[in-house]
C-alpha cells in the first residue's frame, strides 16, 4: 500500500518484525507507551495486531493523536473487557451467558452463589483460556476466582452461566455499520479446553444462524456506532441459537486472517490494514469458502525435549500451506499453549474435513524426549 512500516512489542523474537521496516521495542499491553511511540515516530496510521490489549493501545494512541480507523477508546473497552460487553449485551438484549462482573473475591464469593453451577469464572481482560476456570462445585469456587484475580491485569474478573453446544468462530467486516463480508468457521480444541487450536470451515452453522449473527452484528454496531473494520464474533451454537460469548476488533490469532484468505480468495489481512489506515473499504464484496480448509496449531501431547515433526505422508500431501518456527533441541514444558507451527489443509468434503481435523493431533506429531 505504499506504507513505510515499523512493528512494535516487547518480544524482539516475533517473526513479524522480520518484515517490517523498522522495529522498535515498547509494550503494546501499555497505552502510554504506544501512543508515546507513535507521537515520537510521528505516524500517520496504526494498526493492532492479534491480541486484545494492542487493541485497546491502539484505540487510546489513534483517539489521542486523531488518527483515523479505531473506535473511542470508551466504545473498545466495552467490546474487548469482558464484564463491560456481558452488561452491554444484557442491557440491549444480546444473546450472551448469564453473567455477573466483580472488582474484589469477597463479593465474587457471595455473587457466584446466585449462577447455576456449572460455571466459568474469568479475568475481564485476557484470552485464549488463560486464568480461566469452569467449577462444578462451590469447593472449586473460591481457587477459581483467586486464579482469575492474580492474573488479571485490571483486577476485574466475570463469573458466566456455562454454555453447552458446538463451539464456532464468524469474523464480519464492517463498512459504514453494515456486514460486507462474513467468514463462519468451526472451532476444534485439543489438550486446553478454552484454547482454539484448530479452525475448520465451512461452518456446520446453517445459513439462518450466520444470518443472526449479521443482524446482531449490525445491531451491535449501530448501537456503539463502530467504525468501519474487523468485527470477530466467538459463539456457541445452542441448537439454533448462537450464544455470543467474545467479540473483538482485532484480527483472531494463528494465521486465521489465512484461513479467511485460502478458503474464499479474499485478502483479508489487507482489509484490516485499510481500514485501521481508515482507508476506503467499499470494494470489499463478500465470498463464500471455495472448498474445505483446516487451519491447524501443531501442539505436543506431553512435555520434554522437541526432537522433530513427524507428519503422517496421507495428510503431507493435503497440506496447502504452513509456517513453521520450532527449533530441534527446544525444551517443551506448557503443553496447553505452546505452538510449533501452523498447516493449512484442504479436503475433499466436509465430512472428511471434519472427521480428520479432529485427528490431525495423531497425523502431524511433535516428537517429544
């Protein structure tokens, strides 16, 4: 596009900032320090990358500066902290768990008493499962909530009634409050319960639920008047009713902005960068799945030493696309979150993209001593 690019993040080590133009180190979790950043580098454009906090900086710095592409910073805090969207959804009748926001353990003790067990109890401000907990009994309660405190950089956490159903993603595109484009996947998990590790698509949701899921987008958008731009959508399909349980405005980790672009040729990731640029995005034109794709996290069943990859040769050749980064020798020691790699894989039907993403832990396996 034109753009002379400088990536940012307190990780040197990321493999984005290989291609970036320039790279400088600051914490995208600290909203003083990116607007700071970019106030110095006088940019013209800032653009979040696949995580929640880097959202909301870079909601604050655009606000700050008034650089186009974000909503306030008030309307990202609504959308991206989990116990001010569950009051959101309940005020304005969103289909969301039942769920109740607490800012000490004393009285998330006595409110948790009031939900139907099961239940999840969550830091407001983190994602993919981390310090999340689901207790079935009221044992469980009180370790659960000092869990999702300590780990809460807000010390905030939400306590939600369990929802039981398939478990899918729908990432819409919004121009001028209107859905232009929409991607609905599957969600497939491995060893963590709360951490997508694969993605498949199309959708088993039929065409009436992706529909709600436009209108409640849409509504959702009208409301807090959002601005032109990614809006993802985490749910769970309860029968035929989906259960919204996270939104965000940032693209989904794991190369799912590549799972959008091989399944329906549409170039996603650009998209996202002209609209954060707050570039114009009516050409954007929506595309249904050409085929059946599995995005898939190469994760270890145990932990130990990474002597290799083994990939089965009947998926190998199935295999579209993949990026990997593990190193011979690494010391594995979270399985639950720990990544080596991503595949992308095509199939010949849905029955056997779904039958087989659920085995391809057994088909691509890291050798662990």
């Amino acid at each position: 596009m034109g753009y002379h690019v400088i990536s940012t993040g307190n990780r040197p080590e990321e493999l984005g900032h290989l291609h970036s133009d320039e790279y400088h180190p600051a914490d995208f979790s600290d909203p003083e320090a990116i607007l700071s950043l970019a106030k110095k580098l006088n940019v013209s454009a800032i653009c979040a990358c696949c995580n929640d906090f880097s959202a909301l900086s870079a909601a604050y710095a655009a606000e700050k500066m008034g650089l186009p592409g974000h909503d306030p910073l008030k309307t990202s805090q609504i959308i991206h902290h989990k116990d001010l969207y569950r009051q959101f959804a309940i005020k304005h009748g969103i289909p969301a768990p039942r769920a109740m926001g607490f800012t000490n353990q004393k009285d998330a003790m006595a409110g948790i008493e009031s939900l139907p067990l099961p239940a999840i109890v969550k830091p407001v401000d983190l994602t993919g499962g981390k310090g999340m907990t689901t207790i079935t009994t009221m044992d469980e309660a009180k370790a659960a909530i000092e869990k999702a405190f300590a780990i809460s950089r807000t010390k905030r956490i939400v306590i939600e009634e369990f929802i039981t159903g398939s478990r899918h993603g729908f990432s819409a595109f919004l121009v001028n409050g209107r859905v232009a484009f929409f991607f609905s996947d599957n969600e497939h998990y491995f060893l963590n319960p709360y951490l997508v590790s694969a993605a498949s698509v199309p959708s088993m949701a039929s065409k009436a639920v992706e529909k709600k899921l436009c209108a409640e987008s849409e509504k959702i958008a009208s409301i807090l008047s959002l601005k032109t731009g990614i809006f993802h959508i985490q749910y769970i399909l309860r029968g035929e009713d989906p259960i919204i349980i996270e939104i965000c405005r940032r693209a989904p980790g794991d190369l799912y902005i590549k799972l959008v672009e091989h399944a329906t040729g549409v170039d996603y990731p650009a998209w996202i960068v002209r609209a954060s640029a707050g570039l114009d995005c009516n050409g954007l034109v929506h595309s249904e799945p050409k085929g059946f794709f599995t995005r898939h996290c190469v994760m270890a069943s145990r932990a130990g030493r990474l002597s290799d990859i083994y990939f089965d040769p009947a998926i190998e050749k199935m295999i579209v696309d993949k990026l990997m980064w593990w190193q011979p020798g690494e010391q594995v020691t979270d399985v639950l979150t720990t990544k080596f790699g991503i595949v992308f894989v095509k199939f010949n039907s849905q029955d056997e993209m779904m039958h087989t993403t659920e085995r391809l832990h057994e088909l691509i396996v890291p050798q662990i001593n």
